[in-house]
C-alpha cells in the first residue's frame, strides 16, 4: 500500500499479503516500540483479534489505520469488547 500523496510504501513489501501482523510487526512498520503498540492495544486505540489464549494480531486494515494517521490520540479511546 502507497500513501496517495507521496507514493511512499506505507506497508513495506515484504509485509505486502499479509492480511495479519503481531505486536512486533506493527512497532517495525510503525517505527514504534512494542510496548507502545500493546499499550495503544489494551487502551482501546487499536483493535486486535485473539487466537487462542496468548497470541494477539492485528489486521490489515488496522495497520493501515495507524499508518496513515488516521487514529486520534488526543481523544480517549473507543472502549474495548471484553
């Protein structure tokens, strides 16, 4: 995926069929750390699926979210399904 404005790779190609990303993933495509990413996570800011008891992914589109700037910070976050 390019960003529209500057064609710049927003998801690197070697990431480029995946449809799901672990913690460490996003920090890398971010340019963040992981604890960032599973704090943003357990806060609400982004949205992860479960499998099974102990791993986390995200999806692709919520990589893409996060990447483009599209998650407000400065607002709380959505509240969490339990």
């Amino acid at each position: 995926m390019r960003n529209a404005d500057t064609g710049e790779l927003l998801i690197p190609e070697v990431f480029a069929s995946r449809m799901f990303f672990t913690d460490a993933e996003v920090a890398e495509i971010a340019g963040k750390n992981t604890q960032t990413i599973s704090r943003w996570r357990r806060e609400g800011y982004l949205e992860a699926a479960r499998f099974g008891k102990r791993s986390v992914m995200f999806r692709r589109a919520e990589v893409e979210r996060l990447v483009k700037g599209e998650i407000d910070f400065s607002k709380p976050p959505k509240k969490r399904k339990e």
